[in-house]
C-alpha cells in the first residue's frame, strides 16, 4: 500500500495574528475540493485547528495552536514532533509587536525547535498603516545563536486576501524534504 510521508506543520503567533485564516487559506488552495469556512468570519484561536494538505506523495499536518497567553505554555508539548515552523505576525498591530517578538523568541530558545525550518510571515499587509517587511525583518531578526542552523524566511501575507501564503507553503514545503 502506498503511504504518504506524514509530516507536521506548527503555526504559531499572538492571538488575532492570523493563524487560522492562513490555515484555512491553505486548505483552500491545496485541496482542490475544500470548502472551508467562509474566511472573513473567522475568530480567534481557542485551542488547536488542525488541517491537513498533501502534495505529492507529502502529506503536510498543520496544527494551529491558540496564541492567548495561557495557552502558549503547550505549545511546548507540540514541538518535538514538528518538522516546521510558520511563525505569524500581525504586522498592522503595533501595539503588540513587542509582545509577538517576545513569543518567539521564548519559542526560538526551545531545544527541541532546533534546526527546524522557521517560515515568519508579516501578516495583515493589506492594511493601511501596517509596518513594512523591512522593518518587521529588523525587529524580528533573533541573536545568531537563537538562530541556530535552521533554514528561515520571512514573507509579507494577506491571509485575508490569500496573498503570500502559496509561496509560503512552497517554501515549507522545499524547506521539510
Ligand atoms: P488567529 O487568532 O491567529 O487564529 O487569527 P484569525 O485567523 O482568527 O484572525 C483574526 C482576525 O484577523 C480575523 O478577524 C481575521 O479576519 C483577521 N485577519 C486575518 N488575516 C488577515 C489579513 O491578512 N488581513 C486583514 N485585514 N485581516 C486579517
């Protein structure tokens, strides 16, 4: 029997950063037949949304882990299983930069994260008044040793519009083979 090769997507971020529209937006333009929420009336996070896409014989899990303050404390548990990160921003939201940027970086100090490919998507660029890809990569760049060697990127989305997040999937994809 042919089996895909399973692996597992973690989509992190604040709350309200995007993460299961970018989600849904996903299963929207890798499924064919997918009729999934209506994308603007989506809500928060609470919990975990899951989805799942293949793409060749690759079968990508996505888990979209709720970003509220309480929660963040499991998406330790979620990590030694991952084979990528999407990390999301809320790029209109500059009162919460800060926070977001403290987020991932106590991700980024997790062991069991090292070496897995980082994808860190400034969301929300359809917005007026939203900060630029060149200022969110300035703030957002970790000390080196954070870094580690894992491959990264960082991509400006509209999960909203669906902007950015098909180049964003490829690039996890290519980033996991
Ligand atoms: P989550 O809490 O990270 O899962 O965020 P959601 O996906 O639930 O989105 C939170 C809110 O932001 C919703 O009202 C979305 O419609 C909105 N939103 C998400 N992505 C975008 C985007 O790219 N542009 C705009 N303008 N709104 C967005």
């Amino acid at each position: 029997l042919f089996q895909k090769e399973q692996y597992f997507v973690l989509i992190l971020g604040l709350d309200n950063a995007g993460k299961t529209t970018y989600l849904e937006q996903t299963k929207t333009k890798f499924n064919k037949n997918y009729k999934g929420m209506n994308i603007s009336k989506i809500t928060s996070t609470v919990g975990l949304n899951i989805g799942k896409i293949d793409i060749g014989n690759m079968r990508l899990n996505f888990w979209d882990l709720g970003g509220q303050e309480e929660l963040q404390s499991l998406w330790d548990k979620y990590y030694a299983e991952s084979h990528a990160v999407i990390y999301i921003v809320d790029t209109s939201d500059k009162e919460r930069l800060d926070e977001s940027k403290i987020a991932f970086d106590r991700m980024l100090k997790n062991d069991s994260l090292n070496g897995v490919p980082l994808l860190l998507v400034g969301n929300k660029q359809d917005l007026d008044g939203c900060i630029t890809i060149g200022t969110m990569k300035e703030l957002f760049t970790p000390v080196k040793d954070l870094l580690g060697s894992r491959d990264s990127h960082i991509l400006g989305a509209s999960a909203l519009k669906g902007d950015g997040v098909m180049e964003g999937i490829e690039w996890i994809v290519e980033g996991i083979k």
